[in-house]
C-alpha cells in the first residue's frame, strides 16, 4: 500500500533522506523509528505528498503520492495536528466528511461513533480553541479515521495524550490494522513500538538501517537484549544503561565512569 | 469506499466531483464566519462599540477631508478641466500597487507558510480549488483598507458633482474587479516567487518595496520641482505633464478612473464599456493565477519547505561583550534580554528594512531640504517646516512601535515558560523591553531631527529643543508600547502583524498619535507665534523674545510632563498587568 522506492531528498547541501526504501502492506503496522533529525518526519511528508522527492518514488496503493487518488486513500495525524480555531470539533469532522465526499447518512453514524470510540462527547461542540492538547489530538485522530482510510500515517501519536487516551490510540492502530488497513507510525517511544508493531524500520541520516520483525533485527544482528539497545546500538549512540554502572561510581552524561568523588 | 483495483494493482477510490470539496470549503467558510462574529458579540461590548466608533471616524474624517478638497478645486474652474482624471488615476495606480503587494504577501504566507495550507494539501482538494479559498481571504483581508479609504472618496466626489444614485452601485462593481485584478497579479508573483525564489523571498520582497519606493520619491520629487507659481495655468500643465504615465491606457487603474468619472456624469455607456474592460480582465488575471496554482503550487511548497535556510549563527560575541560593558548600569539580566531582543531584531529582516526603508527616505527628504529652497524661506516658515519633520519622523516611529514593540510581550507569552523560571522579577522584563525600544529608536530619529535642522539652518537653542523633544517622543511611545502590549497582549496569535493591527494594537497606535500630537502641539505654538512676530510683529497673537522665553519656558515643562505621564503610566498599567497574568 506505502511504496517508497529508492528516495531522496535534499535541503540544499544537505540530505535529509538518503535512497530510502521502505514498504508497508495492508493489514501491516509499520513501527517507523530513528533519532531526532533523522528524516522520519521528511519521509512521512513525501508519503502525505506535502514534499516531494529529489529523486525515487513514493506511491500510495499504487497512485503517485501528490495525487488526489492517494490523499483519498490516506489518512494522516502530523506531529504538530491543525484545527480551525473557530470551528467546533463536530463542524471539523463534518468538513473532513464532506470534503470526502461521505454520504450524509454515514457520514454522520461514523462522527458518532468516533465521537464515542474516543469520549469527546463532553467537548465535541465547544470551540476549538478551547481545547487541550490531549483533547485536540482526539479530534485529530478521529477525523484521520473518519472517512475510512485505506492508509494511516501517523508522526509521534502518543504526544500530549493521557493514559487512557493513548490506550484508546493504540488499540485503535491494532483494529485498524487487523482490518487490513495500512499502519505507518513514526515514533520514539521503543516500547509502543514493540509491543504494537508487525515490523519496525529504523532510520538514521536519512538511511535505512535496518528493517524487519523485531524477531528478525535480533537474529540477523544477534542482538538479543532490548529494542532499546538494539537502536542505541544501530544509530551509534550506544551508551552504558545505569544498571551496568550501579555500584561502579558516578559517570558523567555521555554515560562515561567518572573517578569516585566526581561531583555531579 | 468502495475501491477499484486496476490491472497495474493500482488502487483506484471512486472519482471526487470537483463540485464536492468546493462545497466542503464553502461550508467551512461559512461556520468560521459565523463563530467568529458570534465571538465578537459575545465578547466585549466595550471593545466592539470603540472598533466601530474608531471606524466611523477615521470615514467621516476622510470624508469631510475629500469634500473640502473637491469644493476646493469645484472653485477653480482652471483645475476642473482634467484636473480629476489624473488625480483618480494617480490615487487608484497607488492602490493597485498596494494591493498588488499586500495580497501579493498574504496569499504567500497563506499557501506556502500556514499550517492551514499545509493541512488542505492532505486533503482531496485539487490545488486550484485551495488557491480560491485561501485567496479570497487574501483578497478580503487586504482590500478592506481600499473599501474605507476609496468610499469616502467617491461619496465625496458624488455629491460635490451631483451624482446619480447609479454611481454609487457601480462603484461597488468597478471594486469588486479592481481588487481582483491586483488581486490576481498578486497572487501570481508571489507563485512565481515561491518556485523561482524559494529562499529569497523576503530579499525579493525587500528589493521590489525599495524599487517602489524609490519611483516613488522620484515623482514626488518631480512633482515638487514643477516649475511655475502653484495653482498657476504653467504649473498645473506642469504637473499634468509628470503624472502623464497615469493616463496611459495600460493601466487598469485608468480604466478605473475613467468609468468611474463617466459614471459621475452619468454617461452610463462609457461607463459601461470600462466596467466590462475592467470585469474581462479581472476574469483573465484570475484564471491566469487559477492555473498558475493548479500546475505550481504544490511544486512551490515542496519547494519552499525544503529549501528553509540552515545557516549557522555564530559570532557577534564582541558586540554583547561591548554591549555590557557600555551599558553596565543595567541589571544584568535586563541587559541579556535587550541582546535577545537585538538579536531577534538583527536576524528579522522584516523589521530592520522597513525601519531602514523609511527612516532612509526621510533622510534622503531632509538631505534635499536645500534644493527644495525652505532653508531661504522666512524664519517662521523654517520653524513650522522644522515642527512638520519632526512630527513625521514621531509619526513613522510610532508605527514602528506599533508594529514591532506593541507585539514583543504577546510573542513572549509562548516563551514565558523560559522567562517565567529565569531569576528576574517580571517588570525587570518590561523594562528591559522599554529600554530596547528606547535604545533603537533613539539614535535614528535623533540624528533624524538634526540633519533636518541643519540642513534648515535653525539655531542651536530650536536644535537643542528638538533633540529634547525626539527624546521625549522616544521614550513616551516606548512606553506606551510597551505598557499596552503587556496590558492588551494576544497570546493566541503568533504572528506579529495580526497582533499589531488587532484592536490592542489599534488602540496602541492612537493612543501614540494622540501623544504625539500634544508633545508636538504643546512646544510648535509659542515657538510658531515667537517667529511669527519676527516677521509680522503687529500679528494679534505673536509673541515678544521675553513673552516667548516664558511661553516657551511653560510649553517646555508640559511636555516634559506629559512625555512623563505618558511614558509611565502606561508602564505601569503594563507592569500591573503582567504581574497579574497566568500563562
């Protein structure tokens, strides 16, 4: 469903994405990961056709990504979400629906349903502009699944939300999924990462590392500790964890041991 | 969704009828409008009644202000002949060019910088469709100034010439196809730009405002070197002469002016015909932007986005090392805020152009004082042309203030965070603010003021008073700017025009009028009436050395007071405020 194909992208001097390769399936949930800078949030761009690549292909079910056959198919959650200010959460949905071209019956049993899925029932008719963070990244994922998309792309999803709600979010990416939708999700967190992904991509310079099941990442690189460790190590940032210098001294923050009496 | 699958493995969801997501943008139009006036009303009644108010006279103004001109030239029969026609076309060319580039700017903000343009771009939208919805705010944002400052003007025009009720309709259907096309061409550069220039907008920006500029100082100095007494048969084809390239027929603005009088007369068939001139060529300059956008804006984001500058900033070290030795009176964490404010200051081009663009053409007006002849004028004459450059150097502060310093507390508020845990006592950040603007305004509109009294040959004691009044207006428009943008602050908005032209900064801006206005009227009357006397002593009102010594000796101490009054009470309304707010 996401074909990325030997893509890159330049700021100027600067190669943000470095011939990328990257394909998520339907029904799969792809756990995209990688330091900050990069190129996670560039690469989600050019899949949303927002950027478009120096040179490689991006398709979207098989349609170029700027089309509009692909932003038909998509639905997207960027990192930093945009609401209309001036607009109720409930007139936001009903644009999105509309500008879908949802039929009116639906449309509306699906904005109810959301609108319970997620328990925005409190606030879904105050204005925007009053809501929190947590409450705006609700509305965000709602109208990203309000009209049925057969792709969802998703840049940091768990940022601003409440337990609960995070919950909500990621059982929400699974039944997606399971319903043979196409999950890419962009994300620091490892441990969301391992617990929800089918395969997990990790990114660094704009290059793809490694990719496959998390299974597969330790076997090939006989790796059998943590996702974390396994990431530290691959994007060379490889630090000792506290628990191997408990008892050894103070170190210092690049993780190095420090001689005794060091103050921090 | 019901999906295809073609023969490729191609997904294929049903075709959109374009009529569908035009619907979508309509609708969404309309619930923004309607929340944002149900917003309004059910703000502050306050604030509404002083917007309107605020309105209604700065249009009666203008309008007794045109009436009085046209009754003016109705009089003489040798400026009727023609005369309108140049006027109208000068007055309506400024427009188009105003228009061109204010709607130049928003619809290039709007497509390529906005979170807005960003979202639509994921949506089924087509390009074109978003350009029409994001251009008609554009277009509406920046023409309302036209619709304030051009209906005035023809109510006047109508009734000093008996117009018909006619007029008054079809003026409003000239506008509509007037802002369109300047509107459109607008919009059109600011595409090219964004695919052409991704990375030089503003120096694009900066080089065609200076370019404008500068033709226009041009022809203002042409227009004052026409020779020939004024009002004069020589003069006034003189001047007819240098504002020929008006007329030419090119010239939507011409077209403007010419059905526009046509109208006034009521000669409804030329009136008519450049009424369908103007409408074929708003629709052409329209379609020619429409395509523009379905073919390039997509390419010009992409563009834009991935071309943000990088650069690395370092250095500039020796400046703050030199900063806190000079000013080492000051508490050091005021003067860290002054340098972060100067640094925002230096790296915003924005900011120091236009105070470099204007406060630059008013030195190259003043350095041509001699060849305009006011230094051999009378001494009294010398006097109020004195007082009128300092109150235009005052006035063109105060838009500074307004635009840049007003602003300044609204956008810290996303930063308070950091502030807020720095170990400074908050009025210490107004302070600090208040001694930044002084600090820039100061040595610009000082030097300013004496290369205008220099060049007018005034005496040292009118040259001392001035430097004293500058410094005056300095500080009190600081502080009112200072005061108001923490007592008024808008924390939603993140860009510093919308701040500045929203109500705080409105208010902001005639509250800095007003106190230039005093400052200036306070000092400019004892002095105009002292050489008043010189010249015409048996003058009702003039005044002898002694009286003026004591007038001026009085005028001198209420300026002071009211530059006092001014510049600390709205700090400390500021101040009261700030220490009040929550973030």
């Amino acid at each position: 469903m996401i074909e990325v194909r030997g893509v890159t992208k330049r700021f100027g001097a600067r190669c943000a994405v470095d011939r990328l390769d990257l394909e998520v399936r339907s029904g799969e949930l792809f756990a995209f990961l990688g330091p900050n800078g990069a190129g996670k949030t560039t690469t989600i761009k050019m899949i949303c056709g927002l950027l478009s690549p120096s040179s490689g292909v991006v398709r979207i079910g098989g349609n170029e990504a700027t089309s509009q056959a692909a932003r038909q198919l998509l639905g997207y959650v960027p990192d930093q979400p945009y609401l209309y200010d001036k607009l109720t959460g409930r007139e936001f949905l009903r644009f999105v629906v509309e500008m879908y071209g949802l039929e009116p019956g639906r449309a509306s049993r699906r904005i109810l349903e959301l609108i319970d899925v997620f328990e925005m029932r409190d606030y879904i008719d105050e204005l925007c502009e009053s809501y929190s963070q947590g409450m705006k990244q609700r509305v965000v994922f709602a109208s990203a699944l309000v009209h049925d998309p057969k792709i969802l792309v998703v840049d940091e999803p768990l940022v601003g939300l409440d337990p609960r709600s995070a919950r909500i979010v990621k059982d929400l990416f699974v039944q997606q999924a399971r319903s043979g939708c196409a999950v890419l999700m962009s994300t620091h967190l490892l441990a969301i990462a391992e617990e929800l992904a089918d395969r997990v991509g990790i990114v660094d310079h704009g290059r793809m590392l490694a990719s496959g099941t998390v299974d597969q990442l330790r076997s090939e690189l006989k790796h059998h500790g943590p996702l974390e460790d396994l990431f530290l190590s691959l994007t060379g940032d490889h630090r000792p964890p506290m628990s191997s210098v408990e008892g050894q001294g103070p170190i210092d923050l690049a993780g190095r041991p420090q001689p005794a009496g060091t103050p921090l | 969704m019901s999906l295809v699958i073609g023969e490729s493995g191609r997904i294929e969801p049903p075709p959109l009828p374009a009529e569908q997501t035009a619907r979508a943008l309509r609708h969404l139009r309309w619930w923004l409008m309607r929340n944002t006036v149900r917003s309004v009303l059910s703000g502050s009644r306050l604030r509404l009644t002083m917007i309107l108010c605020c309105s209604a006279v700065f249009w009666l103004g203008l309008f007794g202000l045109f009436w009085g001109s046209f009754e003016f030239i109705g009089i003489n029969d040798a400026l009727v002949n023609g005369i309108f026609e140049y006027l109208f076309s000068m007055f309506f060319l400024s427009i188009l060019v105003m228009l061109f580039f204010s709607t130049g700017i928003l619809t290039y903000t709007a497509l390529f910088h906005s979170r807005e343009g960003a979202f639509l771009l994921t949506t089924p939208a087509t390009t074109d469709r978003i350009f029409a919805y994001q251009f008609t705010e554009s277009v509406g944002l920046s023409s309302w100034a036209f619709f304030l400052l051009g209906s005035p003007l023809m109510v006047a025009y109508g009734l000093t010439n008996g117009a018909a009720p006619g007029f008054y309709l079809i003026f409003l259907a000239y506008l509509v196809a007037f802002v369109l096309i300047a509107g459109s061409l607008g919009a059109i550069a600011a595409i090219v730009v964004a695919n052409v220039f991704p990375r030089r907008q503003k120096l694009v920006l900066s080089a065609s405002v200076a370019g404008i500029l500068g033709l226009g100082a041009l022809l203002g100095w042409r227009l004052w070197s026409t020779p020939g007494d004024a009002l004069s048969t020589d003069w006034l084809a003189g001047v007819q002469d240098r504002l020929a390239f008006a007329q030419s027929p090119l010239w939507p603005s011409r077209w403007m002016s010419a059905g526009l009088l046509a109208a006034s007369r009521s000669d409804w068939s030329r009136s008519g015909y450049y009424l369908v001139v103007l409408s074929a060529h708003a629709g052409l300059a329209y379609l020619a932007a429409a395509a523009m956008a379905r073919d390039l804006y997509f390419r010009g984001y992409s563009r834009v986005q991935g071309n943000r500058s990088a650069r690395r900033r370092q250095g500039g070290y020796w400046f703050d090392a030199l900063f806190h030795r000079t000013f080492f009176v000051l508490p050091r964490p005021v003067r860290l805020l002054i340098l972060k404010d100067l640094r925002s200051f230096r790296r915003d081009p924005a900011q120091w152009s236009q105070f470099l663009i204007f406060f630059g053409l008013l030195a190259f007006y003043f350095l041509n004082i001699p060849r305009l002849g006011y230094a051999v004028q009378s001494p009294s004459w010398r006097n109020l042309v004195s007082f009128l450059n300092l109150s235009v150097t005052a006035l063109i502060l105060s838009t500074f203030t307004s635009r840049f310093i007003f602003p300044l507390l609204s956008l810290e508020g996303r930063n308070f965070w950091v502030l807020g845990l720095f170990p400074l006592r908050r009025e210490q950040i107004l302070w600090g603010k208040f001694v930044f603007s002084v600090g820039i305004a100061l040595l610009p509109t000082e030097l300013l003021v004496s290369l205008s009294d220099a060049m007018l040959g005034m005496g040292p004691l009118m040259i001392a008073l001035h430097a004293a009044m500058v410094a005056v207006l300095c500080a009190g428009l600081s502080g009112i700017s200072v005061g108001l943008g923490a007592r008024l602050p808008n924390l939603r908005e993140s860009d510093p025009s919308k701040i500045a032209v929203g109500f705080g900064g409105t208010l902001n801006l005639l509250v800095s009028l007003v106190f230039i206005f005093a400052i200036v009227t306070a000092l400019a009357v004892p002095c105009h009436l002292y050489y008043l006397g010189i010249e015409h002593p048996e003058a009702q009102y003039a005044l002898t050395h002694g009286a003026f010594r004591f007038w001026l000796t009085i005028a001198f101490a209420v300026s002071l007071v009211i530059g006092l009054v001014g510049t600390v009470l709205p700090l400390r309304i500021g101040i009261k405020a700030f220490q009040r707010m929550e973030f």
